[in-house]
C-alpha cells in the first residue's frame, strides 16, 4: 500500500484580496515522482510556499507524513522536510562543496571540522554516482549540473523527505536533464517524493509516476501513466493555429536565418528574425 507523504485539502490561499490557490486538492506519495504541469503561472509560487512552510490559510488542510501541520485555524509557520531545487541555487556560493554539504547541514555535529574526514565522505557520496566533481572546488566554479547535483544531495543529506524540482529543462541541457532524471529514480527507490515541475507535458511524461494539470489555483486534472498522451490534454491546452487568411508580406532576408535544421531532437525547423523584430517561439 501506498504512503502518503502529503496531502492538501480544500486548500485556499489569499494575499491581498487575491485568491492564489482556490479549492485545491493534491496528494504526492512517499517514492514518487509527481508532475505538475502549470498551463498558467498563476498560484504556482504560492503553491511551493504552502507545501515548503505552514504559512496562513484562508481555508483548508496540510497533512505532511501523516501529520497534520497546518489547517485555516492555525499556522504555525514552521518548515516541512521539503527542498526546493531551482535556477537560484541554496548553495553558499564563496563556500566549497564539501561545507555546502556536510557543514551546512543541520545533522552535523562536530565540534571541530576535520576537512579529510569531509572530502572522504564527499567523494564516497559522488564516487556511487561516478560524479566527477571536486570537493575542494567552490561552489561558484560549478556548472549549473553540478550545482544542481550538489543540492540534490544536500537535499538528502538535510532528511528532506519531499524535493521540488522547479523546471529544470530551464537551465539543463537534454543530455544533463537525462542523467539527472538517473540520480531521481535511484532516490525514489529509498523512499524520497519528487514533485516535478515541468514546462512541457514530453519532459513531465518520461520521468513522472502521475501528472498533475494546474491553472488558476487549481488541480483541474490528474493524469496516471496509462494516460499520459496528448490526446487527453486536448480539452486542457491552447492549440496555436496560423489563420488561413493570413499571408505574409516578402522580406529581405533576415539578420538571422534558419533553414531545414534537422538534428536528433529537431525535425526540419526553419525560421528567421528581420531586424528589430521579437520572435517568439512556442
């Protein structure tokens, strides 16, 4: 049977006179990757708040681990065992990886810091990972992959029993995002929840267990991996369609050309960017 790591019930959340989260119902278990697919940014911050600290509620209930730790009658303001992993890292820059792990965390007790004893520990943890990062390094010298590993596991390190993965396609390449989506997987077999914030349904139906559709403060739906198809997110998205009507005038060719670019990923892409113009792909 399933466990339950957190659950939100009836959930409202206002600021100002603004409804952020409306109604909302949502439950992750303990060992799975959870996606959230935002079809509109609004309540999303204030989501990952609700979930990362028991902060006021205009209506509803937080049950973290089978405990409840925030209703609408009472907020506590403390934190759950949540991480929240995004493009602004948590990681003290002017530090090195191994005080970013070890010191830092909450668990840690010595009285003296035996920095030999911290690089064997760092590197046994990479080594099972075949990670190749120095222990030595500062944080500020990292990639984005590595700095984003490095909180991966800190995060475990700190006891999080839930990690938010704010839309890492944001900043990871495919090929990063494909070895890191390996370190997920290998942490859910020891129990650790995942919620997987994704910017396109592909990317949240290769690596999540379930799906969650999310718009204006709501879960509007919840797909199972035997549903994840484009077929069933038709009634929930926006279908961008050139009007037939619409011809566009010749121009000179542009600062910027692209014609039939075809790679692993990409299939016959042409477009160009004239000058002064703001291109936006969707």
């Amino acid at each position: 049977m399933k466990e339950e790591i957190l659950r939100l019930e009836n959930v409202i959340r206002k600021i100002n006179g603004i409804t952020y989260l409306d109604n909302l119902n949502f439950q992750i278990f303990k060992g799975e990757i959870m996606g959230l697919l935002p079809l509109d940014n609004h309540g999303k911050s204030q989501l990952i708040e609700v979930i990362s600290q028991n902060v006021p509620l205009h209506f509803g209930r937080v049950y973290f681990d089978d405990q409840l730790v925030n209703y609408y009658e009472h907020s506590s303001r403390t934190k759950n065992r949540v991480y929240l992993i995004d493009k602004e890292t948590n990681l003290i820059q002017d530090l090195k990886v191994t005080d970013n792990l070890c010191v830092l965390n909450p668990a840690f007790q010595d009285y003296v810091i035996k920095e030999k004893k911290l690089q064997t520990i760092t590197r046994e943890l990479f080594g099972q990972f075949g990670i190749e990062i120095d222990a030595d390094q500062y944080v500020s010298e990292l990639s984005m992959l590595e700095k984003t590993i490095v909180e991966l596991l800190r995060a475990v390190l700190n006891g999080a029993q839930l990690i938010i993965l704010n839309e890492l396609s944001n900043f990871l390449s495919i090929e990063e995002l494909a070895f890191f989506q390996q370190l997920i997987r290998y942490y859910t077999k020891k129990g650790i929840a995942f919620l997987y914030i994704a910017n396109h349904h592909e990317e949240a139906f290769q690596i999540c267990h379930r799906v969650a559709l999310f718009a204006k403060g709501k879960i509007i739906k919840v797909l199972r991996e035997k549903e994840f198809s484009l077929e069933n997110l038709h009634p929930y998205i926006l279908v961008f369609r050139r009007h037939q009507g619409f011809s566009e005038p010749h121009r000179q060719a542009g600062v910027f050309q692209c014609a039939e670019l075809w790679t692993e990923h990409l299939q016959g892409i042409s477009f160009s960017v004239e000058k002064g113009e703001c291109v936006t792909i969707l």
